[in-house]
C-alpha cells in the first residue's frame, strides 16, 4: 500500500491510511483503496494468505461504486457491503482514503 501511497501523493491527492473496521467503511466521503484480505475461515486451507485490492467511489444516497477490474464497475449500498464483509468474517480493512489537498481526516469520514 505505501507504493499506492506514493503516487497518489504525486498525483496530488490528500492521503490518510488507516486501519477501518467494516463499519467505518460506510463513512467513506472520498475515493478510497481498499486491501481486502482472505477472510480468516478461507486462509486456514490455502497455502498462504491472499489480499485483493478494490476502489470504492462513494455515490450518493448511501451507494458506494465498487471498482474492481475487470469486472464491470458494480454500484450498491454501504450496508450491503458492510453485511457481506461481516458475513464472510473481516472485521478490520487497510484503507487509502484519497481526498482533496488540505482536506481533513474527519472531511474524509463521516466521524
């Protein structure tokens, strides 16, 4: 994530990494990079732990825009999201919430 990181910031974007738990996945005002992890009663029979990364782009209404290519982009609500995550056992996700220059953590989310 630190190498996203990188060229968001040269790319001018404002960037808070933080450690989200599925909840807090509904207050997403901005653009963000999420590092979905294999849920812990998956990677238990896999050789080793896999990870997937997603844009989420925050619509309005409560819809969240889920980019994960090359599927199609796939537009739903937050807690449709949130309810799949707990479902499937994630509790807590790496997220790169990608804002404006000068804005705020707390523009970034809803707090």
């Amino acid at each position: 994530m630190l190498e996203f990181k990188a060229a968001l910031l040269c790319l001018d974007f404002q960037v808070e990494a933080q450690m989200l738990t599925i909840n807090e996945l509904a207050n997403i005002r901005v653009p963000s990079i999420l590092l979905i992890p294999t849920p812990e009663k998956h990677y238990a029979a896999l050789e080793r732990r896999f990870s997937h990364y997603v844009l989420l782009w925050p619509l309005a209404d409560e819809k969240i825009q889920i980019i994960n290519y090359p599927r199609e982009p796939k537009d739903l609500s937050a807690t449709h999201l949130v309810r799949h995550l707990r479902n499937i056992g994630i509790k807590k996700i790496p997220v790169l919430l990608c804002g404006k220059q000068g804005q705020s953590l707390g523009e970034m989310l809803y707090l």
